[in-house]
C-alpha cells in the first residue's frame, strides 16, 4: 500500500538494500530480488556508494520505462558484483572495481534468478 503510494506520486523505481542477504528493487509492476554475495570483508568503505553508482550507471544505460524483470536483476547482480569487490580491499577510491572485474563476479555468482 505504501509503495503505490509512492507510485502514484510518480517515483519509478525503488531499490531496498540488505547487505549480505542482497537487495530488491520495486518499480509499479515489477519486483525483483537478487541475493548477496558472502564476502570476508577487508573494509565496507564505499560499498553502499558502489552500489548505487552500479544502480545509475546500468539505468543510464537502459530505457527505465521498459526495464523488464530480468534487466532488473541483472542491474541488482552487477550492482552487488561491485560493491562485494569495494569490501575485499583497504579504501573506498583504491578499491573501485574494473567492469570487467565485476562481470567475472556476477558470472561466478549468479546463476539465473528468476
């Protein structure tokens, strides 16, 4: 009920994070859910920005009209990929993954999550 209020106020995408156990992201029609990654962190700096950044970054490349739930997925897997590689190294710049880097993750992470 909250979130069609959110909705119906003209918000078109919500994404809830929870760490460890991944993150889900709502938009009017759709809800998608992708699970986290066990990492044994080194430092947490920077994997929340991380995430977001993925986040924004994969919609910059994506029409959000049309995001189908298998985009959406794909969008929490690559933003999870990145912000696990941030937590396995000292510092929040030094750290910032490779894309290619953070697709070798999610090959090795994720198998179809539908």
């Amino acid at each position: 009920e909250n979130l069609d209020y959110l909705f119906d106020q003209g918000v078109k995408l919500l994404v809830y994070t929870s760490g460890k156990d991944g993150a889900v992201v709502y938009t009017k029609n759709v809800v998608a859910h992708s699970k986290g990654i066990k990492v044994n962190a080194v430092d947490t700096t920077g994997a929340g920005d991380t995430f977001c950044g993925s986040v924004l970054n994969y919609l910059l490349d994506h029409d959000l009209e049309n995001l189908s739930k298998e985009n959406l997925i794909e969008m929490l897997q690559i933003a999870n990929a990145a912000a696990y590689l941030v937590t396995t190294k000292k510092g929040a710049i030094r750290s910032m993954p490779d894309p290619k880097d953070v697709q070798k993750v999610v090959n090795n992470n994720y198998i179809r999550e539908d």
